[in-house]
C-alpha cells in the first residue's frame, strides 16, 4: 500500500491510558460539528492542569526543549475503552461507540471489507498487525513507531477521517503549563486516546501533530516535539561593532543615505520526519527608503546551531522574487528537506533524517535618497516573517504556517547649516565641501536635492562607504542660501570635516575646517526592538552633536568646541558658522593735518590779493 504523508507536523502519536484494575466507561467529552463559522467549546489549563471530572486516569504532556506549550491546542479522542488483567499480563481493548464506525470505516478500507461487517476484534487485530515492536503485557514498555511507519499512515487517515465527519474531540488549551514547561489532563477514563495537536500558527493552518504512548500506569507521560520553524532578522552596524556587540549583529542601527546595509535572518529547521517536502519561504518587507540588492542574498545551511560545518545553495536551489503580493520580495526553498537530506544525511533504521540546523540567509540594501525627508525618528524598519509547510499529508506544497514578524530599524541625520557674521547678519553664497577625514583626501560626495544636500555615500560608487570609488558627475559643492542656511541630509555617527572652500564676498575665509563629531544613542540592549519603537526612546534614544571651531582672529588662533542643539524627532542637529566682520586698514597722515594745509594756502592767497590791489592804486 503506498505510504501517505501523515499530519505530524512535527510528531505523532497516540496516548493509551490503561487500569490497574477493571474497565470505566468511555469518555464523556463534548463533541461538536466541525461546520464553517460554528464555534467549539473549549476548556483551559489553570496552574497548568486541565481535570475532566470524568475518571481516575491523567496524561502528562511535556514541551520540546526551547519551545513552551503555553497558547497550544489539543483536541483529545477516546477511540477505546482498556482492561487489564489482574496480573497485568494481558490488556483487551473494546470500542468508544462514539467513534466505532469510523474506526470500522478506515480498518474496512485496508482488509477490503464492508464497514457494517468489520468485528472489534478485527479492528483490535489490525492494529495490532502495523505494531513492529511487538510486545505482550500490560506493563511491557512500547517502542515508538517510526515517522514513516504504517502504523502513523493509519492514524493519520483516521485523525482526518474523524475530522471530515464532525467529530471533532475535547479541545484544550494551554492557557497555562507547569514550571516544566508541562500540562496535564486529569480525569480520563483508561482508554487508548488520540491526542492531537493544532495549534494555529498566526491564525493560518494548523501545526498538527498526533500524540503515541503506551502503558500500563494510569499516570501517563509523553513528550510533543511540537517545534516549528522560528526566526529572527538582524541589522549590522557598521560603526564601533566592538562596543555594539555580536560583532555589529542587532536591532538597530545608522548609516548614511547611498550606504549598503547588511541584514541576516536566523532560522531552524524543525524536525520534520513524515513530510515528503518542506516548504521555506521568507516574507520581507522593508521601508521605501530601503533599495533590495536582489543578487546579494545568499544562504547557508550549518549542520548544527554552533555552525560549524556548512553547505551554501547554489543558483538554481532557491529562488528570489521581487514584489510579490505586498512584500518587498520573497526568498523560496521549494524542497528545504531535500537539500538537508542529502547535504546532511544522518538516517536511522527508520529511515528518520536528524534535524536540527541552523539557516541563515544574508542580504543588502541600500539606503537611499527617500531617506532624506525622514531622518531622525521613527526610522526606517524592515520586517521579516517565515512561511513553512504545515501539511505532510500532501507530496506537493500544501497549506502552510507563518512565524510572527520580526523587525529592525536604521536610522539617518541631517545639519541644518547657517552661515552668519558675528553681528547676526546672514550671509548667501559661501560655499564649503565635506570631508571623512582630518587630512580633508576623502570627500563626503553631496547631490542638489528637495531643500538641501544630500550625501552619496561611496558604497554607491563602486568604493567601500568612504574611500575609493568614483566621483558622481551630479556631485556639487554646497553654498549657503539668500537667507544664509544650507542642510545635508544623510549623515551617519561619526566624524564630519566641513570645509569652506569660498567665503562671502568682503569676508575672511575659514582656513580650518569645522570638525562635526556625531552621536546617537541606543538603548543598552540592541536586540530587544519591536516594530513602531522607533519612534521612541526604545529606538533612537539620544542625538548629541559637537562642533569643534578653529579660527584665527585679530592675530591670534581662537580654539572652541560647542555642543548643538539637537532634535532626535528630526534628527537634526544646528550649526551656526560665522564670519567676523573685518576692520579697515589704517591710511598715512590725519583730517587736522589736511585742515591745517588747507588754511594755511588760503591765508597765503589771501595776502598776495591785498598787495597786487596796493601796488595798483600807487601808479
């Protein structure tokens, strides 16, 4: 018979609570229609116990490591009723009549047989034909079935075969779990029970798994391995990565505009024995002011969570698509367990893989000139969610589950400029270049932009943030307005070197640059961020810049450092550069030597009148 993918999502099994003594009845648990919009009673864990009232037997479940049961969600069905003999050496089964003929229905299906006409025990004797571990008694300790077993095909079928008829069992939910990170349902009348998990998974499919354990004691124990795929995305800084930690990796970080932005996602693979296929998908949305770098995406499958070995996908093996249904792009694993069968083969006789791996997937983005008309808070987020098979009872994709969004934020700066003299007096077209460095060789290239400058960062220019690279033929030298102001948007923390290359007409030029040293601040733990923090103190927590001014001044050279007024809404950050206005030079001689002159040649003039007037008369 051709094996069918059983919906264990990550598990299954069947739980068998068996008496010491004599049978009790079949569980009394409500049962409700499975039709569309019909709502199913459910009962809750208080302090992690859930008591049915309804017999002296109890089923402890215990969660995967890593990962609480807190929010999951059983369905529980009593599909027979258990006798043990009084010496425990034998164990007889009869049937719940509440499932009978549907248990009769499936059996029929496999012994070829009309379902009206099937006995208990040809029922009881078929099942007992799938078990390989065979085993007498009633306290004899059973051997899990494998993933791939018949006898999982069988329960798959008649979990769904329920399901499809509107039996629809007990649902619990695990409001609540023991400081074991375990729940327990108490008051189960002895029986062999289905127990089985669906979760739903961010309100899409379930994350089903059947639950098996066999014994002999009324207090039952079993462990779920219900894990799904998680995974977490993470922003490098670029800037002292040492003090940041996890070598740059966190929530938050700054760049400037034009510069490549590294993002990582992490993420696991789930123990998914008894799927044939495993979808992968991610699903990531990222601000406007972010430019996706489609060929940069690259992703490595590490044999364990500490690294270590490593297998990189080729071209061919995932598949990038841009803009797709809302999201900025996806990146697609058809087949995630077949590329970890092969590359990572640790088959047992069951023919069970060992899961376990660690995915990570590296791109970039650039951050562009959008970014210009939203520096400061809030800052630019990106969001990332997995997408992940959840229906191994199809060969092909089938439905799938989403993990919850994972989010980081970068943020960017701008200098609202104002060149002044030291009257307050504004003044137009002085002009000045910025640089990354002391010795002013690395130009912090600037484009004319909407109210302002805006910096290409040299990621964008074939060079490495900056140094190398060529000089965009759109670079501009920047110049103060008619009403003395300039801006440039785009800045990263750091140093800054703005130098004025020509002052304003009648005006001294600066000949030493104006050192702008900027800081922002995070809070101590970067890697705690949630989506819409950035327009808070959780995102960027403080702006402080400072500006270091060397001017030289009636013969002498005047040293100052001033802190700016700083906005973190806007991140902005206001300098004020000034011009002294200077003095005339001094001219040779004064205004009472000229006057002195001038009355004397008038006196002199004067006198040589009145003599030519004497000498005529006397002729």
């Amino acid at each position: 018979m051709k094996k069918r993918m059983m919906k264990i999502c990550y598990m299954m099994t069947l739980a068998v609570v068996l008496c010491t003594s004599g049978t009790t009845g079949a569980i009394r648990i409500k049962s409700v229609c499975a039709a569309e919009n019909e709502v199913q009673e459910r009962a809750a864990t208080t302090n992690g116990v859930l008591n049915l009232n309804n017999g002296p037997a109890s089923i402890t479940i215990k969660g995967n490591d890593g990962q609480s049961l807190k929010g999951k969600r059983f369905l529980v069905y009593q599909l027979f009723q258990a006798e043990n003999a009084k010496g425990m050496e034998s164990v007889n089964y009869t049937f719940n009549p509440e499932y009978k003929k549907f248990v009769c229905y499936i059996v029929g299906q496999r012994i070829h047989k009309d379902e009206r006409n099937v006995t208990e025990y040809e029922v009881i004797d078929y099942i007992q034909s799938l078990n390989t571990h065979q085993t007498e008694g009633a306290q004899t300790d059973q051997e899990k079935e494998g993933a791939y077993s018949e006898y999982r095909v069988f329960v798959e079928e008649l979990r769904t075969h329920l399901q499809r008829n509107g039996k629809i069992g007990q649902s619990v939910e695990v409001t609540s779990t023991k400081a074991d990170n375990s729940f327990e349902i108490k008051g189960l009348p002895y029986g062999y029970y289905i127990i089985d998990e669906v979760t739903a998974v961010k309100g899409t499919n379930s994350a089903a798994s059947l639950c098996m354990v066999s014994t002999a004691n009324p207090e039952m124990n079993l462990n779920i391995k219900s894990d799904y795929p998680v995974v977490t995305k993470k922003i490098r800084e670029d800037d002292e990565q040492d003090k940041v930690g996890n070598q740059g990796w966190n929530d938050l970080a700054d760049f400037e505009i034009g510069q490549t932005v590294p993002y990582r996602y992490e993420s696991n693979m789930p123990d998914v024995n008894g799927y044939n296929t495993y979808y992968y998908a991610w699903h990531d949305v990222m601000s406007e002011a972010l430019t996706f770098k489609k060929d940069s995406v690259a992703i490595r499958i590490y044999e364990n969570s500490n690294a270590g070995n490593y297998y990189e996908l080729k071209d061919g093996e995932f598949e990038v698509k841009e803009a797709p249904g809302g999201d900025t792009f996806q990146v697609i694993v058809s087949d995630m367990k077949k590329i970890i069968d092969r590359e990572f083969n640790r088959k047992n006789e069951a023919g069970e893989n060992k899961y376990g791996q660690k995915i990570v997937l590296t791109y970039q983005a650039t951050l562009n000139e959008k970014a210009a008309k939203d520096t400061g808070r809030p800052g630019f987020e990106n969001d990332v969610r997995l997408e992940f098979s959840n229906d191994p009872d199809t060969a092909v994709r089938g439905s799938t589950g989403y993990t919850p969004w994972d989010t980081v934020v970068c943020f960017t700066y701008k200098i609202n400029a104002l060149k002044s003299n030291n009257h307050g007096q504004s003044l137009e077209n002085a002009r000045f270049r910025l640089y990354s460095d002391v010795g002013l060789k690395n130009e912090v290239y600037v484009k004319q932009g909407e109210g302002g400058y805006i910096v290409i960062n040299r990621d964008s220019l074939g060079g490495n943030d900056h140094t190398g690279g060529k000089q965009p033929e759109n670079a501009v030298e920047m110049k103060s307005g008619q009403d003395g102001t300039f801006v440039i948007y785009g800045l990263d923390s750091g140093t800054y070197y703005l130098k004025e290359t020509e002052a304003p007409a009648g005006y001294r030029l600066l000949t030493e640059p104006i050192v702008l040293n900027i800081k922002a601040s995070f809070p101590a733990d970067r890697n705690v961020y949630v989506k819409g923090d950035g327009k808070t103190e959780n995102g960027l927590k403080k702006l402080e810049t400072s500006a270091q001014i060397k001017e030289f001044i009636n013969g002498n050279w005047k040293e100052s450092e001033v802190s700016l007024t700083t906005n973190e809404g806007e991140g902005s950050a206001n300098l004020t550069v000034i011009n002294t206005v200077g003095k005339k030079l001094p001219v040779t001689g004064s205004l009472a030597a000229v006057i002195c002159i001038t009355t004397g040649s008038v006196l002199v003039l004067a006198e040589a009148m009145r003599r030519n007037r004497k000498n005529a008369k006397e002729k």
